[in-house]
C-alpha cells in the first residue's frame, strides 16, 4: 500500500478498562449529539466480543446516554455470528442483554444481522438491503455511518474481516459471508469499504493479551492479507484508538 505514511494512528490511552468503557460512551455521545444536531439522526454499526460488553452497560446507565434522542438513534451491526438471536454467541443478544432494554429506541431503529436463514447469502443480501433502506441509497451507493465501533482480535482481524478470508477482499457488496473453517461458526459482516467510508471509526482494546498484536499491527508496513485490520490505514485520519494500559505495554 502507498498510503502507509499519510496518517499517524490516533491513539488514545486509558489507564483501565472500566475508564476505557467510559471514554467510549463520552465519544459515543459526542457523536450522537453531534449528528443528530446536523441531521436530525444518528446512523452507527456496533459489534460484539468482551472488551464492548462494559460500555454497553454503560449505554443505558449512564444519564448522559440514556437520555439521548433514541427515536433518532439507526442502530446496526458490523458483524454477527450465524446462530439464533437468543444464543450466547449472538451480538445481537449481547447489546439486548446489556442497553436495549434500558434505552428508548424504537423497535424498528434496531437492524440486527438476520440469522434465520438457511441460505447465509439470502440473509447478506436482506442485511444490504435493510441497510440501503434505511440510509435511502441506490444500488452504486455505500452508507456513511457517522460512527462505527470496531475491536481488534489477536489475529489482527476486525469486525469479521479475517486474514486469507475472501470477505475481507469483498469491495462490490456491503454485506458478506464469511465461512469459517476448524469447526467455528460462519458470520455475516460488512465489507471493508463500508468500514472506510464511515465519518469515525473507534477501536477498542484491552488487556494485556492484546499488546504484542496492537504493537505488530501499529508499527508494521500495512499487510491486509496478514492483518485485514490494516485495511483501515488509507482513511486512519478518521479512526480512533481507544486503549487500555494492559493493551498498551508494548507501545
């Protein structure tokens, strides 16, 4: 890639991961007031794994969140593991169990990864269309979201943009398959473009089994076959780090 010098990451470190929780709210309310004064609605893509699950506690604890517009809040997924929506694995059922309840969104503001299906393209294809719905896009447009909220595995993959998985190569589509192999269970995610033409993209990460990976995927030329994560990089003046201390020891 010829872009690995345009942008510096910008990282931002937390001592812990309760304050890192809390940064991600301050930064989820920033945005949401920020484009609901611009535009009347707030459009964001969360995604699940351990280090959300506190800030989405804190979604519906805190006044400052709680209180914010719903009604005006699109609320999407980056990517979902293919089980029911009742199941312990399912994104979908960890932002239920932890905000939903809490929060005044509309039913009909929630646009979850339909996993019902038995056809795994079927349910991609519903999944674009819902999203070119709701953004009112026609077939050559991508959604801007005004914020999306990603996590890093220790593989360097995000949302689930997995290295040597044909998904994370996938620039005609919003939405993708992603078979996985060894047994694991098959996703749904948006394609990389989608990820790059957000207006922000925060990253969180935390604990210390992630340092060697954060420090690899920070230092090293841009590699997106090895880490899908770097497909961030041409657009990284748009990308937040939200770390932890632990995540960060090997910066």
């Amino acid at each position: 890639m010829e872009t690995t010098a345009k942008y510096k990451p910008n990282v931002e470190i937390a001592p812990d991961s309760e304050t890192l929780a809390q940064r991600s709210v301050e930064l989820f309310v920033a945005e949401a007031q920020k484009a609901i004064k611009t535009k009347d609605a707030f459009y964001v893509a969360i995604s699940g794994g351990n280090t959300p699950k506190r800030f989405f506690e804190l979604l519906g604890d805190v006044p400052q969140a709680n209180s914010l517009p719903w009604n005006k809040i699109q609320l999407f997924w980056v990517d979902e593991r293919y089980v029911q929506p009742d199941s312990q694995w399912s994104n979908y059922k960890l932002a239920a169990d932890t905000f939903l309840a809490k929060v005044a969104i509309p039913g009909q503001n929630i646009h979850r990864i339909p996993t019902e299906y038995d056809d795994f393209k079927a349910a991609a294809s519903c999944y674009e269309q819902t999203i070119r719905e709701v953004f009112g896009l026609d077939e050559k447009q991508r959604p801007e979201f005004d914020l999306i909220v990603l996590g890093m595995g220790a593989d360097g993959h995000t949302g689930s943009l997995f290295p040597n998985s044909y998904a994370a190569f996938d620039t005609e589509n919003l939405a993708c398959v992603v078979y996985v192999m060894d047994e694991d269970l098959n996703r749904i995610t948006l394609t990389h473009p989608v990820l790059c033409a957000a207006s922000h993209l925060a990253i969180l990460v935390s604990g210390r089994e992630k340092a060697e990976i954060l420090k690899e995927v920070l230092t090293s030329e841009p590699d997106e076959v090895r880490y899908p994560i770097h497909a961030l990089w041409p657009i990284l003046n748009k990308v937040t780090w939200l770390v932890d201390k632990e995540a960060a020891k090997a910066l």
